[in-house]
C-alpha cells in the first residue's frame, strides 16, 4: 500500500470531500452572483451610451449569461457527485 493510497483513504474517511464540496458549491453560487451582475451593470451602461444598440447588446448579455451559468451548474454538478 503506497503513501498516496493512505493518505486518499485517510481524507475519505474524515469528510473532507464533503466539507470541499461544499466550498465548492458555494464559491460557484458566489462566482455565478458576480458574473451575472457584472454582466447586467456592463450591458447597462452600455445601452445608456449607445441606446439604439440595446437589441443586440441585450441578446449578448443573455448568451453570455447562459454560458456563465452552464459553466456553474457544471462545477455544482461536479460538486454533488463528490458527495454522493
């Protein structure tokens, strides 16, 4: 039995996949808050600048949105099979 095969065991038996699944989840939650409000705080300013431009800035802001959070729900899925 090698040094990492201990160590694995050890960390396995003591939570601390659950506890680090955890901390993931929530910094994605967190990741998902600030990327999604950077987004609507640009993509407003933006129509407020060039206002005859809103229909292809708002149609880029939710792609982009979507992107972002099938990024995060990816992470929180990746998440959830750690403590399953």
């Amino acid at each position: 039995m090698s040094i990492l095969e201990i160590i694995l065991q050890a960390a396995a038996e003591s939570g601390l996949p659950k506890f680090g699944s955890a901390v993931g989840a929530g910094l994605a939650a967190i990741g998902i808050g600030i990327g999604i409000g950077k987004i609507g705080a640009s993509a407003l300013e933006s129509i407020a600048r060039q206002p005859e431009a809103s229909g292809d800035i708002r149609a880029n802001m939710i792609i982009s949105a979507a992107l972002i959070e099938g990024a995060v729900f990816f992470a929180l899925v990746i998440c959830l099979l750690i403590v399953l």
